[in-house]
C-alpha cells in the first residue's frame, strides 16, 4: 500500500465515470436476483456490515474509499479498526463519514502478532488487526482493504453463507503470494483455493477469533513452514487458518451469478458501461483494488475514477 500523495493538477474527468460531490448522479446499482445464485435470506433478521483498517499514514487511501462507500453503500453499516494509534485525522474521517471506529484494544491479536512475527523489523504485522473484524457485533461482515474504491451495492453479498457450502466469500485467487512450495508436503493444502484477503465475507458463526488462536497454538510449526516470505503477514494466515479448519470457500462468481472475480487495479479487458466496470467478458466487477502499488494512482482505467473519490473526499474533510 503507497503512501505518497499526487503531484500537480488532477486528471481530468473521464468519459465513462461522472461523479458529483454531494449529489447521486450515477446509474444506480441493478437489483441483483440473478438465475442460477443463491436466494439471501431475509435482511431484516440479520446484521450486516463492513469493517475496514486505517490510520492517518494511509489518509490518501482511506479518504477515497469512505467517498466511494458513501456513493454506494452507505445503508450499510461500518466498522473503521484502527491500524495503530496515529489516527487524528481517521477518527475525524470517521465522523464525517458516520463509520463506527472500533476503540476496543485488540490484546488477543496484537499478542498472536508478536508470537508469529517477532522482532523490530516486522512491524507490518499490525495488519493482523484486520481479525477484529470478526468479533464485530454482526452475523456476516464483509472485509476490505482501503487502497479499495467500491462501484456497487455490497448488500447482494450479504445472506449467501450456508454450513457445508458457503461459509467464507473471497473475490480473487492469489497464486503467488500465500505459500512456498512446502504446501505440496500436506495433504489438506493439496487442492486449497489461495486467495487475496483484501475481501472477504464471512460469519463469526464459521470464523472466530479464537480459531486463528487455536490453530497456531496447535499447528504454528505447518504455518511457518509453508508460508510465504517477504513482508507477507495477514494474507497466508488467513489462508492457512481457513484450510487448516476446512472452512467451505467460494469466490464471488459462484455465489453471485454475472459477478466478477476480477478486482486487480491492472486488470486486462476492463471496461465502464453505465459508469460502472466490467470485466473481458461483461461481468461486473465490485470494486477496484489497488494491491501491491508502490504509488497513488495515475493513468490506470480506474485511476480517473479514484481521483474524482479523492478530490471530493478531500473538500468535504476540509470543509
């Protein structure tokens, strides 16, 4: 994730995407029922939500995405856990935002953090406090990562999980970044889906906190043996944690018929209908992923988008 800011003048607005500050102009989202999905149960009897992590280092990320979120999901409810304790500026966007900030110590987390990555040059394992997602007050929540700009209604993901079928929703396989080869050397890791933990759905009725600790109390010799180097810390423990339990994962296609599973903020063949993208072949794509940038965005097919989030999030929080 980039912390640097934009030099110079801000892009123009392009073609396919407008957005007004303060007014919904945009195409609104489709009423998602489509043939062949599962039927979500009632909303009225759930509570749903989306949780995220921030802080004042990554302001120009989190001012873009809480923009993006008010444009299309702002009925749903969010969950802002602060990444460490420089959040002024984060506890202000909060409010602006009406997200719920998380004051909550996580001890439990930040604790398996320093057992699985000690040492003064691991200080990204903060990104361990994304798990406090799951000890939210909700029956299903859905986590991002903020270098995230959403383009449609989340509420269509929401009373999709089912024991023994659907217990945990992942948007993009990621083959590279999660294990080494020593997975081949145990069996359960043989035909595991490897995802991106920059989204997920899930319910603490499949996915406890406590399971994360049981699991490496029981099994931290197999995590570290498998997992992936490289200032890698949430992503292969998600992973891992999920496999080792046997937790039922599907990506987002197969839950939602006409869904993409493309998020990468360089992805081939995208394109915008209606102001809203789609992948090579029409699907829709939900949100735009900035995973792995070493810069803000500049140039990319959706970078003109973020830009008018920014511009706009950046005069409401200075108004």
């Amino acid at each position: 994730m980039a912390f640097l800011s934009i030099v110079g003048r801000p892009l123009p607005l392009p073609a396919f995407f407008k957005y007004i500050p303060y007014m919904r102009l945009r195409f609104p989202n489709p009423v998602l029922s489509p043939e062949g999905a599962t039927t979500p149960s009632a909303a009225s009897a759930k509570r749903y939500g989306v949780a995220i992590v921030g802080n004042d280092k990554i302001i120009d990320w989190l001012l873009p995405f809480l923009e993006s979120y008010r444009d299309t999901n702002s009925a749903l409810p969010l969950y802002l856990i602060p990444y460490d304790d420089n959040v002024a500026m984060t506890r202000r966007a909060a409010d602006i935002y009406g997200a719920h900030y998380v004051g909550e110590e996580p001890t439990e987390i930040d604790k398996l953090s320093h057992e699985l990555y000690p040492g003064i040059f691991n200080s990204n394992r903060r990104r361990l406090r994304k798990l406090q997602a799951l000890a939210l007050p909700l029956d299903e929540v859905a986590y991002v990562d903020v270098d995230v700009i959403l383009f449609r209604d989340f509420t269509p993901l929401f009373g999709r999980l089912e024991k023994s079928k659907t217990e945990f929703i992942v948007a993009s396989p990621s083959f590279e970044y999660v294990y080494n080869d020593r997975r081949d050397c145990y069996p359960f890791l043989k035909d595991a889906l490897l995802f991106n933990d920059g989204f997920w759905v899930t319910s603490n009725q499949y996915l406890k906190l406590s399971d994360f600790i049981e699991t490496i109390r029981d099994d931290a010799a197999i995590f570290h043996d498998v997992r992936k180097r490289g200032q890698l810390f949430a992503q292969p423990l998600v992973n891992f944690v999920t496999h080792r339990r046997g937790l039922k994962i599907e990506l987002l296609p197969n839950v939602i018929s006409g869904a993409s599973h493309e998020s990468f903020y360089k992805a081939p063949g995208v394109e915008f209908k209606n102001g809203k993208p789609v992948d090579y072949e029409g699907k829709e794509i939900y949100f735009a992923h900035w995973a792995g940038a070493t810069a803000l965005p500049k140039g990319g097919v959706f970078d003109q988008a973020w830009t008018e989030y920014s511009k706009a999030a950046w005069a409401r929080f200075k108004q």
